[in-house]
C-alpha cells in the first residue's frame, strides 16, 4: 500500500493483505462445503463486486457460476428501511441451485434478511451467504450468516466495494471516513 492515505480517509481498518487472507480462508471453508457440488453465486451490486471478484477466482474446486441482482431501499434516510425493490433481476432460474449470496457488507440486516426471503422461495436447494464485513451494532435482525470476513465497529466505512456518494469503491482496502467529508 502507498504510504500516504487520501484525505478523506481517517484510518485503515483493514488491509488489503488482511482483507486477501480472510477470503482465503473464506474460499477454503466454500470449497469444502460445496465438493462436488454446483454453486450459483449472486452478488448484490454495487458494494459486492470486489468481494465476488476476489473470492470466486480463490474458489479452487467448486463449479461456480455467477449472477447479479440490484436493489434498492425504499426509506428516508440513507439506510435500508427494509422494504426492497428490485433495480435488476437475476437472469437464473433458482430452481434446485445451491446458491450462496455474496455481499460486502451487513449492517442494519434488512437488505440481506429481505433477499434472502426473496430467494428462497424460488425454490433453492440451499440458500447461504457470504459476507465480507458485518456490523453486529447497527444490526436490526437476527440473520443466519454462514460466511462472515470481519465484524467491524459501527463508523462510517468505504473502500473494497463500499462508497460514499459513489466514491471510493475503488480502494483497495477498509477505512474510516473523515468526519469533515460527511459533516459539511
Ligand atoms: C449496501 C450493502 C448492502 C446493504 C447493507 O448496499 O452492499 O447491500 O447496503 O445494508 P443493510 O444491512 O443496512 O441493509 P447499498 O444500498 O449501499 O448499495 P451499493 O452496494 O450499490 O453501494
């Protein structure tokens, strides 16, 4: 990593080497688990698209394809309400697929907890998720999560997928926004 950190980045919470080896380890634990298996995995766009890029190519025996969905949440504020519209469809049909989601993060909960009801009633044969980053303080649900990277802090985090106002997607690794970018 280059050693000074854009302004707006008040710390780094995980590296880009800490972020590499946990996917591993998460990859390692699917492979067994789905062995001889075929696996559908459905990212959520936008935020998912680096985890399911890095961790599908750490996939090393599993038969995987790929889809993507897009949501939205309804609500005033900038946070999930829990009431879901779907923005693009998966062009899969469920039907008897071992389908694991792939998020980067959890937060409130009601994202993953309406998706996941969503899927399976279209008639998977297994529904699990994978998740890079969870908030276990800013959850409102219970959610059975099978894969889980890191358990963070509730602050205001970006990078590896994650924006704020669409920015810093592209960051290679975890960090805590500055305050002065949000407060002004
Ligand atoms: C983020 C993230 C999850 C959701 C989690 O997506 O990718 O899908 O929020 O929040 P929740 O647990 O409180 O429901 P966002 O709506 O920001 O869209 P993006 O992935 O396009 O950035």
């Amino acid at each position: 990593m280059g050693s000074a950190l854009p302004n707006d980045i008040d710390h780094v919470l995980l590296t880009e080497e800490q972020i590499s080896s946990k996917l591993e380890e998460m990859a390692a634990q699917i492979d067994a688990d789905y062995a001889g298996k075929d696996l559908l995995l459905v990212g959520v766009l936008k935020g998912a698209v680096m985890v399911m890029a890095d961790l599908s190519r750490k996939l090393q025996h599993t038969t995987v394809a790929m889809d993507w969905m897009a949501v939205s949440s309804y609500g005033s504020g900038t946070k999930s309400s829990g009431v879901v519209r779907i923005l693009k469809d998966l062009d899969a049909d469920l039907e008897g697929r071992h389908v694991l989601i792939v998020e980067d993060i959890i937060d409130s909960g009601l994202t993953l907890s309406w998706l996941m009801s969503n899927l399976r009633s279209r008639g998977c044969a297994s529904l699990e998720v994978a998740a890079m980053l969870r908030k276990p303080d800013a959850m409102k649900v219970e959610l059975d999560v099978k894969y889980i990277g890191y358990d963070i802090p509730n602050e205001f985090v970006v990078g590896y997928g994650l924006d704020y106002a669409e920015k810093y997607r592209t960051l290679p690794y975890v960090g805590t926004l500055a305050p002065h970018v949000y407060e002004n």
